[in-house]
C-alpha cells in the first residue's frame, strides 16, 4: 500500500495529508543486524477467525512483514474455534 493509500484511507486533515506517512524499513532504523533478528520468532494468533484478527491483527502483522521488522525466520499461527482448513481461512482474509 502506497502512502498515498494510506492518507486516503486514513482521513487525515487535508493540511496533514502532504506529510509523508510511510515507516522506515528496519534498515533504515539501524537494526537490521541486530541478534534478535538472528533466531525464529513465532506468533500465535488466538481466535484467528474473529473480527479484530481480521480487521487489526493480521493487517499489522503484514505491515511488520512489509517493512522488513520480523526476523525472516518467523511463523505465524492461528487458533479459532470454528472449523476451516487452510485454503477457506486464506479466503476468508
């Protein structure tokens, strides 16, 4: 999503709207050799087929993963309590 994206979506002020909203990389901040960055991360999303997983959770995860902040060794699992395999969950997002 483009910067512009986001200011539209976002509903900024018109006079913030010309601020550059985009994050800087992990690079870009200085800690992308950082050893946290060396091990594996794991994530568990409870109740990975609710509303605020959709809606919040999974949008911030991809946005981490966009910008280079999760280790590249990490995995991302969800847990609900309704019944889908992985193919209909990946639809349903």
């Amino acid at each position: 999503m483009t910067c512009e994206m986001r200011r539209s979506m976002c509903g900024l002020p018109c006079e913030l709207k010309g601020l550059d909203l985009a994050a800087p990389t992990a690079e870009e901040m200085g800690f992308d050799k950082e050893s946290f960055r060396e091990g594996m991360l794991s994530v568990t999303v409870l109740g990975a087929s609710g509303d605020l997983a959709k809606k919040e959770t999974f949008p911030a995860l991809l946005d981490l993963y966009a910008h280079n902040y999760l280790p590249p060794q990490v995995a991302i699992v969800g847990y609900a309590r309704s019944k889908q395999d992985s193919a209909a969950f990946r639809e349903w997002l």
